[in-house]
C-alpha cells in the first residue's frame, strides 16, 4: 500500500480503510489464526489488529513496510491474548483446586486438534513456547524471511535464528522419541 | 584441505535453512555434504522437518480463507472513533501538551457528573453559579411499612426534611419508579383488588390508573425516554405464567411482547430505548432459559427471536449495555457445579438470529458468582476476598481485597455500582456487627474506606445512589427499626471519624425500595444569550473532547445514544423544557444518533428542517461544528470554524 492510501486512511477516509482491511485481512488473519490456533480467537485478533493499527497509524514510520508493521502488531495482539488465555487458566485451576472441582479446564485448541494429520508433529510444536512457535510458524507458514521476523519481533536476527534453531532441535528430539 | 569441518558445516546447514547463507559458505557446504555421508543425513532429517511442518501448517490453516465480514463491519464502525480521538490527541499535543490535558481534565472534572449517570440523568450545575455545592438535590421516594403492615410510598428531600405520604391508602402501595424526567412517579397498587400500575405526580397528585386487567400488572419498567412502560402481566398471581406487555405511559396502547403466558422476566431497555431484553425459563422440566430482544418499534413491538438457545439451568442476572446494539449479560448456571457456573456473555440486538445460536461470544466462565460488571471489568469472589479481573482488554494486575480482615465473623457483604461507572460503593457487614463502608474503582484499585466502622448497624440490600454521584442512601437496621441514613461521599472519604447522616426517624421495621429523583437532563446550561450559548458550547465542546477518549467510561456511542438519542429523539416540542442541546460532529461520528435532529422547532412553533447548511454530511466533516437550540427554539450555530490551534486541519 503506497503513502497516499495511508494517508487517507489516517486523515479517516472510510474507503481507503476499507481498503486497508481487504487487501490484508486474509494475511492478518491467517497470521493470529497461526499463533493463536483458533478460528474465533483468530477473528477477534484480527479486528483488534487493525483497530490497533488504526490507532497507531500516525507512528508508523514511512521507512517501514507496512505489511510488516502491520504484523507486528498482530503478533503483539495475539500475544496478549496468549497472555490473557494463560492467566484464564491459572486462575481456573486455583479455583478449581481451591473447590476440589473435577473441572474442565478450557482448551482452545481441543476444538482444532480433530483434523490435524500429524499429530505427533502437532504435540511436538504445542510443548514448544511462545518465544520459539511464533517465530516457527512466521518462517514455515508465512514464509517470511529472517530480517522480517526479528522486524516483526523487535528482536536481532541472529536471536531469530538461534530461536528457530533450538526450536527446530527441540522438535527433532521429540519427534526422535516417538516411535512413529 | 579448503573445506569446513563437520561442526562448521552443521552451523552452515542451520543458517541455510534461515536463508541466512552466504554464495561462498554455500559451495563450501555443498562440498562438504558430498563427501559426508552424516552431514547429509543431517540435511536431509533437516529438509523433511522443514517439509512437513510446512505441510502441515498449510493443511491446518489454508483452509480458512479470511475472517468473516463482520470483522470489516465491526472495524467499519469502530474506525472512525479511533480517527477522531488521533486528532485529538493530536490536538493536545500542540495545545500544550499535559499543561493543557490537565486543564482540560480539571475543567471536565466540572462537568462529568452530567454526562456518566447511564441510569438517571444527572443533575447539572450551571455555569453561572457561583456557589459551589454538593447540597443534594431532588427528592427521594421510598416504601416504609406502617405499624398495621401497610405500605406506604413515601418522598422526602434530600436532607431527610418534607417526609410525605404520598398514597394514604390502606391498600399495598410499592415499587416507587420516577419517570426518566423526574416529574411522575409510577408504582404498584392493589387498591382495586388486583395489583395494577398508577402514576402519578411528584407530589401525589394527578392520580391515575395504567392498567385495569384482571391479575397482576407489576415488576414494570419506563423506557429511558419515558413514552412507554414495559410491564408484566399475570392472570393468576404475581408467581403464575405471565406475558411481558408494553403500554404508552398514558396507558394506552397495551401491547403484548410475549405470544402467550410464560415464566417471562423483563431485563433491561437498551439504552437508546430501541430494543428490551427479557428471558424466558418456560421449559415445564428444568429452568431452560431464553434470551429474548424485542425490537420496539413506533406503537407495536416485534420480537426479534431468539437470540440465545439456554441450556437448563442458566439465568440472566444483569444486562450491561456495551453500546445500543451490544450488551453483555452476567448469567449463572447452577446445574452444572454445585456452586455454579457463571459467565460473562455477549449479545447483539441487530442482525440475523441464528447468528447468536452458535456464535455468541462467552467472554467469561467463572466457577465463582460474578457480582458486577463494569466496562471493561467484573468482579468475583476468591475465597473471602473479593477480586476485580478483566473480561476485555487488557488483563492488569489483581489484589484480592480479603474484606473479612476486620471480622472475627461471617462477612456479608454488598456492592453497588455508581451512575459513573467507574466507580461501586461496597458495605461490609461482621454479621451482626460492625459495618464500614468504602469506595471503589472499578478495577478494584482505590479502596477508600468512607468514614469510620459503625456498630449495630446492618445495611440493606440497595442502597441508592444519587444520580450525581456524590450521595448514596443507604438503609441501616439496628435490628428494631429501619432508618434511611445519607452518605456523602465525599465528606466521608475526607473525614475518616464521620458516619451517614440519619435523614428519617420514622420508627418503622421495613423502609424499603428507595429511588432517587432524576434530574431534569441537561446537557449544557440554561442560556439566555447568544454569547452564553458560546460560553456553554465551548465547554460543551471540551466535554465532547474527553468523551472521546477511549478511556473514559462513556464511549462516543454510548454518549450519543445513550445520552443524546434518548432525549433529542423525539421533536422538541417545549422550549421551555429544552435548554441547550450540543451537537458535535467528528467526522459523521454521531450522524447515526442524532436522526431527529433533521427537524427544529422554530420561532412560530412549527417543526421545520434544519438549515441544509447544518447538515452533518458535508460541510462538518472532518471538522467539529455545533448546533446549538438556545431554548427558545430558535437554533444557533456556534461551530463555525473552531476556534484557531484546537484542531489544526480547521484552522483555514
């Protein structure tokens, strides 16, 4: 998107917003769909995303790909919502320890596990933390290149790399210990 | 030899993957994987993970081609918001930075207690007073049980002086409901034999009967504007299968909600008055309960369906409006945990019912009773302390507040929100004990105790806040009598030793039912000249400034229906009830609220459109322009270009 679309975005034109969303809606999507690994969730982040990023417009450097803005702050939205969803559930299992409850604590991945095909390859990414699947999913499913992910993540490359590394030697291991 | 050892080349394999591989590195690594029959293993494990992770994600998620369209109507309209409050931050950045946000704060500060009250309007101060006060005003209806168990609707002032029987009948008088404006009081009687809905004035006057229908008309409720009054109405007994009616505030026009007698009960108005919220537990074999909206519509009402198919057991408890259209329901189940289950769900009045079937959004499911929920919070039980959790935004550190640290006894406990919203008073009882009352913000920050601990004093249930904020009223038994006693809250935060004023001695066991007189809403001031309005628009103008931010408690569209559509949506028939009304536009932003606003009453009494000059699609947009009817029905535009250095983009 060139600098006179955000422009207009940022000067509150309707269509150049509407435009904004379609052209990056899908991306966005499928980026908090990844991370977040639940179609409602996904939804949600992706709204927040761009309210986000509507918010933030007037700080988005010009020497800055938007694409890659914008999903930095996707990331950063589905981060919090990571956050939020595992203080969620602590807080339900003080509850429930508290009461003795047989209670099911909520997986918002149980309802996605049914159609995964290889699912000692899913098992292996979910035991993986944030810190080393979101980096994961950003190379292996949206194909971005490093720079664009330490971009992304506010971090050097080279802790990209070592991050991807260790999380590819994790899943390595793992799947090594599994018999298939 | 030229080449890389195998540890080299397994640190080259590594980059490569990351495309992080340099031409030369690239040719050494080929080389090296040629004549290394374990490295190649190596990248050869490291391609098929590469592979299949890269399969597997596509085969998860490619599938799922986009969000679905609401997220581009939602961000629709919720984008223009987040444009406007850029500008004016913006704004306040070249206006002087924090000198000028604080200025603006302490001036608003001024004026906030008009706009919060999302239940009764708040009483304004006017400009031109120039006493300061707090002074309670307006009047106070409550019930109170007379010596042969009688009851009896009665109002007093604020300071507990002109204590008035206002039914003088033998027969049950209760539910004392004051009509948005303030002038009427609405209750229930069983004067005639069966209980049914009367009215009248302030003063008890000008007596009149809604309903006449044999059985029970009760638990009613007048939409925000005061045109109508949803009610209940039984056949049987005030218990038996009921329909949910809707009448003029006359009493004419009886309509029922309901195709036939259920165990139906009223919720809530939406606060633009376009839509109530009842539910239904009609399922003869457990509580199956539905969530219904009624669409009202001009004289009728259309039920919009059924929005949340309940699973049996569940009930709504309390209806937060989020914005005309959304609202958010605390809502428990008791068949599913011994204690139990309640959530925090959300709702739409708008769009297609089935919608709601499958996705309506569980925001929350606690194990623990939800007692309140404010914007962005709701608060629950941990053990014996009490905790503030978020149920949208950002999640913030809590602290249980452990209310028993006083008590050597069981603590009961109660908690009412104030009309800000931001704010709840809680009273913490030792059970036949001490009690202390405190303040506190909404996100469970500030707990402020409110004077000092009293004994042998029990609170009841309902304490009344004044639409303003600044009084509560609270009913206190010395297990004999019940008094009404009065806690200023500001009084009492400053002053740890003082206790409520006793405002009633009327010796009896049950007052009950307390409201607090609304105050005639106004938006602005009374004026009297064009250069008054000015003075009131400018200050209006700043209102409007802090209520878009985002974090303050009254979003745009709350303010502007909730607050603007209830009272402009109708034609201003009176000059004399109409002061000021102001009309901001921010980029079309409240356009959608203010549809009435097409037409003014002008000089001669007749309703004519607005000046097209006035319209807010073209000449406002992107700017702020007021509108401002000057109470003699004539309407002043104050907007104009704004003032220089507020909003840079206007200033030519």
């Amino acid at each position: 998107m060139d600098s006179y679309w955000l422009e207009e975005c940022r000067e509150g034109d309707s269509l150049a917003i509407e435009k904004m969303v379609h052209t990056y809606q899908r991306d966005v999507y499928r980026l908090a769909l990844s991370i977040l690994d639940n179609p409602d969730e996904a939804e949600d982040g992706t709204q927040e995303t761009f309210l986000a990023a509507l918010r933030a417009l007037s700080s988005f450097r010009e020497d800055a790909v938007f694409k890659t803005w914008l999903f930095s702050i996707a990331i950063n939205v589905c981060r919090s919502r990571l956050q939020r969803r595992k203080t969620r559930g602590r807080l339900q299992q003080i509850l429930q320890s508290l009461f003795h409850l047989r209670g099911e604590i909520e997986h918002p991945e149980a309802a996605t596990m049914q159609n995964e095909t290889d699912a000692e390859l899913w098992s292996a990414i979910r035991s993986l933390d944030e810190k080393h699947r979101i980096p994961l999913v950003l190379r292996y499913y949206h194909d971005l290149p490093i720079a664009d992910i330490a971009a992304m993540l506010n971090i050097p490359p080279g802790t990209v790399h070592s991050r991807l590394n260790h999380a590819r030697e994790k899943l390595r291991a793992l799947l090594k210990e599994e018999p298939r | 030899m030229t080449g890389i050892n195998h540890k080299q080349a397994q640190r080259y394999l590594r980059a490569a993957a990351d495309g992080l591989l340099r031409e030369n590195q690239r040719a050494l690594l080929d080389a090296h994987l040629r004549e290394c029959d374990s490295c190649r293993a190596a990248a050869d494990e490291l391609n098929a993970l590469e592979a299949r992770l890269k399969k597997s994600f596509q085969a998860k998620w490619d599938a799922n081609d986009g969000p679905s369209k609401d997220v581009m109507s939602i961000i629709h309209t919720r984008s223009r918001r987040i444009i406007m409050t850029n500008r004016i931050k913006t704004t306040l950045k070249t206006a002087g930075g924090i000198a000028a946000l604080l200025l603006l704060i302490v001036f608003l500060n001024s004026l906030l207690g008009r706009f919060r009250s999302s239940a009764a309007p708040a009483a304004a101060t006017q400009t031109n007073e120039t006493t300061q006060s707090t002074q309670a005003e307006g009047l106070i209806a409550f019930v109170s049980k007379q010596d042969n168990g009688n009851r009896e609707i009665f109002t007093m002032q604020a300071d507990g002086s002109e204590l008035t029987n206002l039914t003088n009948n033998p027969a049950t008088d209760e539910s004392p409901a004051w009509s948005p404006d303030g002038t009427r009081i609405a209750f229930t009687s069983d004067r005639s034999g069966d209980m049914d809905i009367y009215v009248m004035n302030a003063d008890g006057s000008n007596l009149s009967r809604l309903t006449d229908d044999r059985g029970y008309e009760d638990h009613f409720s007048w939409s925000p504007d005061g045109t109508k009054i949803v009610y209940s109405s039984s056949e049987t007994s005030f218990l038996g299968d009921s329909n949910i009616m809707i009448m003029n505030a006359d009493g004419s026009n009886k309509t029922p909600l309901t195709p036939q007698p259920g165990k139906y009960s009223f919720l809530s108005w939406s606060p633009d008055g376009q839509h109530i919220v009842f539910q239904s537990s009609d399922n003869g074999e457990g509580i199956a309960t539905h969530l219904f909206v009624a669409n009202i519509n001009g004289g009728g009402a259309v039920i919009d369906g059924l929005f949340f198919e309940g699973d049996t057991g569940r009930q709504h408890q309390q209806v937060y409006w989020e914005t005309p259209n959304q609202f958010v329901t605390i809502n428990s189940n008791f068949e599913q945990t011994p204690w139990g289950k309640w959530n925090i769900t959300r709702f739409f009045t708008d769009g297609d019912n089935n919608r709601y079937n499958d996705s309506n959004p569980i925001l929350i499911t606690s194990e623990m009773p939800i007692f309140a929920i404010f914007e962005n919070t709701y608060v629950t039980l941990q053990e014996d302390s009490l905790v503030w959790l978020a149920y949208q935004g950002a999640p913030f550190p809590y602290s249980p507040w452990k209310m028993d640290s006083a008590c050597k006894t069981k603590v009961i406990f109660d908690l009412q929100k104030a009309p800000d919203g931001r704010h709840a008073f809680v009273s913490v009882n030792c059970e036949g004990g001490s009690t202390s009352l405190y303040l506190v913000n909404s996100d469970g920050s500030e707990i402020k105790q409110l004077g000092a601990t009293m004994d042998n004093a029990t609170p009841l249930p309902f304490p009344a806040w004044s639409p303003d904020g600044k009084q509560l009223l609270l009913a206190l038994s010395d297990q004999r009598k019940v008094e009404y006693y009065r806690v200023d809250v500001e009084e009492l935060l400053d002053d740890p030793s003082a206790k409520p004023i006793q405002l009633t001695t009327t010796g009896s066991t049950y007052n009950y039912g307390a409201v607090w007189q609304p105050q005639p809403f106004r938006f602005g001031v009374p004026v009297e000249s064009k250069e008054q309005a000015l003075i009131a628009a400018q200050s209006g103008l700043k209102a409007a400034y802090k209520y878009a931010e985002p974090l303050t408690v009254i979003t745009a569209e709350q303010l502007s229906y909730g607050e603007y559509a209830k009272r402009i949506n109708q034609p201003l028939n009176s000059p004399s009830d109409l002061k000021v009304w102001f009309i901001v536009y921010f980029n079309n932003e409240w356009q959608s609220a203010l549809p009435a606003l097409s037409t003014y009453i002008n000089d001669q009494g007749q309703v004519v459109p607005f000046p097209t000059e006035m319209s807010p699609v073209s000449q406002f947009r992107g700017c702020v322009y007021m509108a401002v009817n000057a109470g003699d029905g004539s309407v002043i535009e104050v907007g104009g270009p704004l003032p220089k250095g507020i909003m840079p983009e206007c200033d030519n």
